[in-house]
C-alpha cells in the first residue's frame, strides 16, 4: 500500500513522494498539507489520510503500518495528548549513505536496493554564479521544499502545480498557508516565498505563467559515461595486446609512416599507466591516421612515452597533432610535460565532430620528430546513445515498440506520458528509468523527452507501427469460440527425436546422431522449426541413414515382416510396415513405386540385404521421415489436423518416436478426433516408459540441465547426481502424480555412494531402488526442491544466470538483451564479496533495472557453488548472504535461502501458468502466440479444475484447439 509513493524501506522517491526515512524521530505528530490546523498521531494520520485516501488502512492495519515505519525511522512511540502540538523542526539532512536496516518481515525488500538521490545541492547551475537574490530564492527552495514533491527545480514530483499557481497568483498565499508538506507549516514567511518565487521565475524564465520549453541541444552535453567505438594501440612491443580492463588493442593498425623503436626488454614499468604493454615501443615520424567512424562527437585519446635515451631533455621531441584537419594538441612534449625519460604522457582532444564517416588524424613535427604508443577513439554519447542506454530495454525498438514485464510502447498510441511534452520531461526527471528514478534528470529529461517526441511512431507526423498484441502467458477462455491457432512453420525433427525413432522403428542401438549439427531452439528446447537446415546437416542424415540402415540388418528378426521368401513382395511388405510408422501416415502409390526402384536397382546389382539397406536409406533420408508436414483438413484459416497428423503429433509430444501400430490404426479408422478415446490415449501413451524419459528430458531442457563431460572434476558425482535428478522426476509425475508445485519442494532423492557425500545425507535409504540408487531422504532445509540439486547448479552457475532462468522461465518474464557496451564486473576489486561485486555490475541505470528483477533470485542460492556442493561462506572469508526479493510478480516480497525463494515458487499462481506454458511450448513446437490464447486458457483451468497435476497439465494441453488444430496461413 506505501511503496508506491514512499519507496521500498521508505528510501526510494519513486513516485516524488516523501521518503520515510526523512521523518524526524522525535517529531510525534503529523499535519496533512491541506489541514495545518489538524495534527495527528502516526497512526490517525494513516487511517485518514494513505494511502491516497481515509479507510483504506484502519484499525488494526494502521496500527501494523505504523509500527513497522517506526522501526525503522527509529520514532519513539508518541504519549497520548488531547491536544497534540507540532515541535517546530528543520528538515533533516539528506539520506545517510547507509539507511537504517529495517526489521526482518515477509512484504519487505532488502535495503540492497538502491538508494535515493540526496537533495541537491546549492552549486550554482552550469553557466556561472547565480545573482545574490536569486541563490538566495535556490538555497531556500532546497533547504524548505526539497525535491521529493516539487522536483529540483519546481516541476517534477507528484505535485506539478508550483509553476501555474505563479501565474495565477496563488503562489504567496499558498506557500505561507501551506508549505512545507507534513512539516512545520509557519517556516516559510513572506520573505521566504518571494525569494523562492523570485528564483522560479529566473529559472524558467516566466512570462505570463508559462515556462518557455527548453530547446533541444544541437550538440549533446559531454556525457557522464563515454562509450568507445575503436581502439588503437600503434606499437605494444611488436604484438597484439589485451589491456588489463578487456580492452583489446592491435598493433601498428592504420600506420602510414614512420619508425620503430622497441625497448621492450628494457622497461619494466611506465610510470602515470596501468597499461605497461602498451609503452614498450613507441612508434616515431609524421605520420597520418585515418578511421571509419559513424557520424558523431568523439573524444580521442593519445598515449605518448619516450624511450630512446638520446631524446632524454625537455624539448628534444616536440609535435603538434591535427584531428580533422584542425590543431587540437599543441606542442606536445612528452620529457618536457612529464619530467620524466619512461614517463606515460596521456591527452585527450574533446568534442571532435565528425560528419564524412571518416576521421582522419596527423601527427607533425615541431622540434624533431613525433612519437606515439597508442590511441583510443571513444564516441561522446549523444541523445540517441543515451536513450538505447537508459531506455531501449524496457521500450526498445527503432519506432519505441518495446513491450515487456518492464516498459510497454512509447508510440503515440500507447504511451500514457507522452501526450504533453512538460508531462513527459516531469515524468522522467522523477520516475524514469525503472528502479532509478532521478538518474536522467533535468537537461538529460528533456533530451529524452524530446528525442522520443521526435523520433516515434505517432509524434511530429511519423507514421504509426503496428505492435503485436501482448500474449498474457495463462490464456484467457473468454477469448474461446471457434477453435483458432497459432502459425506452426514446418518442424524437422531433433536429434534426440531421431534417435528414438530409429530405435522404435528399426530395433537398432548405437550413437547415429554424434556429431549432429545443433538443433535450434525454442525457449529453452532443442526443437527444430526455425529455418531450414545447413548443407552440412543434409549430409549428416544420409551418412546416419546408411549407419543406421547397415545396424538394422543385423536386426531383421525384430522389425522386419514374415516374409516367405526375401524378393520384391519381401520389399513391399517392409514399406507397408516401416515406411507407414516413419511417414507417420499410409505411403502414397507414387512413394512405394520410387522405393520400390530404388529397392530393385540394389538388389538386382548385389543382394536383399544390400537392396534392403538401400531401401531403409531412402525412407530414412525422405522428407517425409525428416519433416512433420501437417495440411490439416478442410479449407479453413484454422483446420483440425488429419488423424494420422494428430497421431504423429502425440507421438512426438510424448514418444519423441513415431506412432505405434494402435495409434495408427485409430488414425485409419478416423477415431482419433473423438475427445474421450484422445484421452484414452494420451493415459495409455503416459503409462509407456517412453514417456518418463520425455517427462525428464522436458525437465532437463526447461532448466538448461547439461550432461557432465567425462573427465572433469567429480564426474561420477555428477553423472550419479544427473541419475538421481531424473529418477525423481519420474517419481514425482509418475508414482506421486504430483502437482507442479512439488518440483519446488521434494525432498527425497535417490543417490548412490558418490552422491549419499556430496548431499550429505546420513542414515540408512527408506526404499531399496535399481542399479545401487536407493531412496533416501534429505535434509529440507538444504536440498529440498530441484533447484537445490546438483544437475541445475552446476548448468546455471552465477547468481544472475540462476536468476535470469527464474525471472524468464519459470516466472516467464522478459529480460531484454544486455546493452552492448555492457561488460562483466570486475572480479578483482580487493575488499568486495561476490555479491557487492555483482552489485557494481547494477549500479549503471541502464543494466540495473533488469539486475534488480534477477539478482535477487538467483543469491539465495548462492550457499551452493559452481558443483552444486553446500557452502557456508565465499572463498574462506566472505559469509554467504542468501537474501533475496522478489520484484513484479504475484509473490513480491522478501525471503532467505533456496528454500524460502522455493516456497514463494511452489504458490505463485504466475509460475504455475508459466510452467503450463513451457509445455505448451515443447507439445506444439513454437512459441505461443496471441491466437493461442484460448488454448493456454484451456490448457489451465482445465489442469487445474481436475487436480493439478504435472499429468493432468500435460492431458490438458493435448485436448486444447491448438495442439489438434494448424492456422494454413501466417496471421
């Protein structure tokens, strides 16, 4: 109820609103800005005044609120008063660096997360200092105002009202009568309202009440973080270099003249650099540079050193050094302006413009020749590198289109701010970008707000662009009416499918897929049905085709018919039967006469057997095998699916194979569209083992589980931990039939002598298992849930790669992209533990905002290591901080360890229809979309109206439209 105006711990201004963390502790009582004369204890003033109106919190609630504020702002309990009288205070100052740590409680956030900008200061603006009055009007405004209301500078905040009311002539009277806001309203007089007016006026230039808008810069302001576009190294001692912050640095590119003089046996260390490598040679004569380069401000960085011992006294070496044609360094002299022989003399030439696509530089001698090590291009970040900075990844898109967890679309059509051009820049400076507000502030908000005026669909006349619909990922049945479905693409089988079918099909053994070019993803599973194959990949089907077809001769007796004699009925008999399961489908006249052929032409030259591999070949490496190419029936948009098609999709939903003979038969009987014998079926095809091992390799795709290389460390722990992953799986959905929610809390395993130590477990197994895996049952506390085991741990091993997987599937939230000038954090810096060390990674607004909805999931698990193996501190200093929050789900608020973030898990309504969704995904092939909604509406109540199940999950997608149905044509 709070956070939205008072922030998370009262410390974030996230809507302009006061912070708590400003309340005096010793003030008791509170007035309202609209009732000076009504001053109330904490808990009166909460149930007649928030949030945003009286009764929302009463009673018990306000009592609860109250409480919670005080332990935190450290505000003594207030003594009952008939006729309580505000204490006249002063504002406090601003924000310590450290807010005081709140109680521990369910619905708070971890006072880890940023912390709020500090009033400004009284620095007179850039431009020069301020006339007496008018600082005097600025210090007065900071010191009784602030910036939580009003903004810095009067128009931001959530009340925008300050500038108008100067025009109407209210401003006196009412900042007399009323300001400051819940403080002491008689400290701002008559004298201390006009000097306030006296410097609004002068700031914004007033005439007749309105602000004059603030013109768009022609050339951006230097910006706080420069981006680098190129870098130049001209001599690291005859070698590329990588320099000690990543930067990689090649030798001698673009050299046009000169010499070389390399004394990189010699020095071993340049003062004034970190960069040594970069100093070992230097690079002497006039010389002329020139770079690709888009269009742009640049600053340019040089590098200069003197080795040679002849050169050792101040003007010895003197140079000028031209960019763009035009002098930017002057009478560079490296011994002269350092002291020093081996000193690193480093300038840098700012604001170069560079409008051709090219910038050229040359380096010309004044007194003997120049010398130079390196040089870095760096590009001055203008209004459009700031926006892809600060916001492209929450409303990314060249037109502003994004849409996601974080931004919905900045076009005309959808962007709620962005219909005044004062409210835009307002709600920028005080809530953009997401969990950074106030970090683009002033000329930065009005920079932005205009670029985004200028440059979208729907302002300044640019056309509009059509955004698809947003897909709510637990479907809406009220969207239901005639079956409809999403555009399916041709689907080619995987390699885990192929396996499988040559198996079923043939009786064969053997690893025919090693070295398979990769399957294509979508999602998290490895599913084919994104473009078309590679050259390379059509030659490895024939090669495998011909490994397989020469193992299934030595396998005849299990797949091939009873035949009197082995001739060309023998043949046709084998394509009735193999060719029918491996189309999925009847072979067609024309096919059995081009197999037959090609049968016919081995035979006759060598053997049955060869003519029979020849033949196995040819189906194996047909399309027909290799591609799911479902029609459907009918003349619809939307079509239900064939009844051998729906067989072929059941069968690799749930085989990863072909049909079997019973499925097929319905098919040629037309049963399979009958609802009732579909889900007789579907129960007969979960009851085969081939269906426990699709359950677990869902399972294993959906969590990025990787299989164990052999020979690395600890493998057979690993490989025992990977058995014990998959075997409880398989008890979960099939001898528990358990709901989705148990994934996150099982508590039993089944592990072997290497994995009994590498959980822990102690005691004796409560159920005899298979293969020396016995039943045991773990400590809750530590390994429950499957995000506490091994297998994910070791596959997703950082704290944001575990989160990221959280906050995208199973919460099925968007992360967009990481920026590309987004390195990873520094691992070295001395003092810091794993997590303050992630922290720097956040503290940039552009990356924090989507850090803050991962990080925070993926520490509590950081009491497991990269093996999965428990731990209780980082390395053999830092404790383990496992506290975590969640941020914009259905489950928000804080929580400690695996088992707590589990717990959230496991009744989260938003993970239980994302995890219907991620099956979705697997059953049909594709992601969902906006004319899937019914299904996944479908698919969810239907699994939940009749248990919950994982079971019942997977049944119930099998009968929505659009697992039975295909759309012919691409909406």
């Amino acid at each position: 109820m709070c956070v939205g105006c008072h922030g998370i711990d009262g410390v974030q201004n996230t809507n302009g609103s006061s912070a708590l963390y400003l309340l005096n502790p010793s003030r008791a009582s509170y007035g309202h800005s609209s009732q000076p004369a009504v001053m109330q204890s904490l808990e009166d003033y909460i149930e007649d005044w928030m949030p945003l109106g009286a009764g929302v919190c009463t009673g018990a609630c306000a009592t609860e609120v109250a409480a919670y504020i005080r332990s935190w702002v450290g505000e003594p309990e207030p003594e009952p008063t008939a006729n309580p009288q505000p204490t006249p205070t002063s504002i406090p100052s601003p924000v310590p660096s450290t807010p005081p740590t709140p109680a521990p409680t369910p619905t708070s956030l971890p006072t880890s997360m940023p912390t709020p900008t500090p009033l400004p200061s009284t620095t007179p603006s850039p431009g020069g200092v301020l006339p007496p009055l008018i600082q005097a009007g600025k210090d007065r405004y900071l010191e009784t105002c602030g910036t939580a209301c009003h903004g810095s500078v009067g128009l931001g905040g959530a009340y925008q009202e300050i500038i108008s009311a100067i025009g109407d002539g209210d401003f006196l009277v009412a900042t007399i009568e009323r300001m400051p806001w819940m403080g002491d309203v008689t400290r701002c007089g008559a004298n201390c309202a006009s000097e306030i007016k006296t410097w609004l006026e002068y700031e914004h230039d007033l005439k007749n009440g309105t602000p004059e808008p603030t013109p768009t810069p022609t050339s951006p302001a230097e910006p706080e973080e420069i981006r680098y576009v190129s870098y130049l190294a001209v001599n690291v001692g005859g070698g590329d270099y990588t320099g000690r912050d990543g930067t990689e640095y090649q030798a001698d590119f673009g050299f046009s003249g000169g010499g070389t003089s390399n004394q990189e046996g010699i020095i071993v260390a340049v003062p004034n650099t970190e960069d040594d490598g970069l100093f070992f040679t230097e690079r002497w004569g006039e010389s002329e540079y020139e770079f690709e380069v888009p269009e742009g401000y640049y600053n340019v960085e040089f590098g200069f050193v003197e080795l040679v011992q002849t050169h050792t006294a101040a003007g010895a070496r003197v140079f000028d050094v031209l960019i763009e044609g035009e002098p930017r360094l002057s009478n560079v002299d490296p011994v002269g302006e350092t002291g020093s022989y081996h000193r690193a003399l480093i300038k840098e030439a700012e604001a170069i413009w560079v409008g051709d696509g090219a910038l050229s530089i040359e380096m010309r001698a004044v007194v003997f020749n120049p010398t130079l090590s390196f040089i870095n291009i760096k590009r001055a970040e203008n209004t459009a590198d700031k926006y892809a900075r600060l916001c492209s990844n929450c409303h990314g898109g060249t037109n502003g289109e994004g849409r996601s967890e974080l931004g919905d679309a900045l076009t005309a059509g959808k962007c709620s701010s962005c219909g005044n051009r004062t409210g835009l820049i307002n709600f920028i400076d005080s809530q953009m970008p997401f969990q950074f507000a106030h970090a683009c502030e002033g000329e930065c908000a009005t920079e932005i707000a205009d670029y985004i005026l200028d440059n979208f669909a729907g302002y300044q006349g640019r056309p509009d662009v059509n955004l698809p619909d947003f897909l709510d990922k637990g479907g809406d049945v009220t969207a239901c009416g005639v079956p409809d479905s999403g555009f399916s693409t041709l689907r080619r089988i995987a390699s885990v499918d192929y396996a499988r079918m040559v198996h079923d099909l043939l009786a064969v053994e053997g690893d025919f897929v090693r070295g398979f070019s990769s399957d294509q993803l979508v999602g998290n599973f490895f599913i084919n049905s994104t473009r078309a194959p590679e050259f390379n990949q059509v030659k490895q089907y024939f090669e495998a085709a011909s490994q397989v077809a020469e193992a299934a001769l030595m396998t005849k007796s299990q797949w091939m018919p009873n035949c009197a004699s082995e001739n060309e009925t023998c043949a046709e008999a084998i394509i009735e039967s193999i060719g029918r399961r491996a189309y999925r489908r009847p072979v067609s006249s024309d096919e059995r006469t081009r197999l037959l052929t090609v049968f016919r032409s081995a035979y006759l030259a060598e053997s049955f057997d060869r003519g029979v591999s020849t033949l196995l070949q040819a189906i194996l490496s047909s399309p027909q095998f290799l591609y799911y190419i479902e029609m459907g029936e009918g003349q619809g948009q939307v079509r239900p699916l064939t009844h051998y098609e729906l067989a072929g999709r059941l069968a690799l939903f749930l085989w990863r194979s072909v049909p079997d003979e019973e499925l097929l038969a319905l098919a040629e009987s037309a049963q399979l569209h009958d609802d009732q014998i579909l889900r007789t079926q579907v129960n007969r095809m979960l009851d085969d083992e081939r269906a426990k091992e699709v359950v677990s390799l869902f399972h294993e795709q959906w969590m990025r589980i990787q299989e164990p290389h052999a020979g690395t460390e600890d493998y057979d722990k690993q490989h025992a931990a990977l058995e014990d992953f998959r075997r409880t799986v398989g008890a979960l959905v099939f001898d528990d039939n358990a709901a989705y929610s148990q994934l996150f809390t099982v508590d039993f395993g089944f592990l072997n002598d290497a994995t009994q130590s590498f959980y822990e477990v102690n005691g004796g197994p409560v159920a005899v298992g298979e293969d020396g895996f016995d039943r045991y049952e773990l400590n809750p506390n530590y390994r429950a849930g499957l995000l506490t085991r091994a297998p994910f741990l070791r596959s997703n091993h950082s704290p944001t790669t575990r989160g990221l997987f959280l906050r995208e599937q199973v919460l099925c939230g968007v992360i967009p992209p990481a920026p590309p000038t987004v390195g990873e954090p520094d691992q070295s810096v001395p003092g810091l533990n794993p997590r303050e060390i992630f922290k720097l990674h956040t503290e940039d607004p552009g990356c924090g905002g989507c850090h803050t909805l991962m990080d925070p999931l993926g520490f509590p698990l950081d009491n497991f290591d990269d093996r999965g193996m428990w731990r209780e501190i980082y390395g053999d200093s830092f404790p383990v901080d496992d506290s975590g929050y969640f941020l914009k789900t259905d489950v928000d608020g804080a929580f400690s360890g695996a088992q707590g973030l589990q717990e959230k898990l496991s009744v989260s309504v938003d993970v239980r229809e994302c995890y219907t969704y991620q099956w979705f995904q697997f059953a049909v092939g594709r992601t969902p979309s906006t004319q899937d909604t019914c299904s996944l509406g479908q698919a969810n109540d239907t699994a939940y109206s009749e248990g919950g199940t994982i079971q019942d999950v997977i049944r119930s997608i099998v009968m929505s439209d659009a697992f039975r149905h295909r759309r012919a044509v691409s909406p």
